[in-house]
C-alpha cells in the first residue's frame, strides 16, 4: 500500500490577486505521508490536467489517494 498525494491549484499569479501556491499543497501531502506528489495548475472545468492522469495510472490495488480538499480531484460529480 502506499500513499500517493495529488495537489491542484485553479488560479495562477496573473489571473487572481489572491495568489494560490501549489506548494503549500504539496508539503501537506508530503508531511502526511505521500511516497509520490502529483501537481496541477489548472483552472476551468475543461482544462488539461496531464499530472492527474500521471496520478491515475500510478495508482495500484490497496494505494490510498490523498488530497488536501476534495475539490481538488473535482468539482462536478
């Protein structure tokens, strides 16, 4: 079993003042626990996120996803 994080950011430095740092994510999984961190900066429903599918694949029987919130994996269900 191992614990594989995925981080994700929507905004980026020149679309918001409120800046968001895919870093911060990124520690918390690592502090957590993750072996693996996958990251995107990606906004908008239709916006690739190459580093989620990277994550999809790692994944194996028995592997724990684990996200900061989860509306990071997603916002529609």
């Amino acid at each position: 079993m191992a614990l594989i994080g995925y981080a994700r950011v929507s905004t980026t430095e020149a679309k918001s003042r409120k800046r968001q740092h895919v870093e911060n994510q990124e520690k918390r999984l690592l502090d957590h626990g993750c072996e693996v961190v996958y990251s995107d900066k990606a906004s908008g429903r239709k916006a690739s996120r190459p580093e989620w599918d990277k994550c999809l694949s790692h994944l194996r029987g028995g592997d724990v996803l684990v996200v900061t919130k989860l509306d990071r994996v997603g916002r529609s269900a």
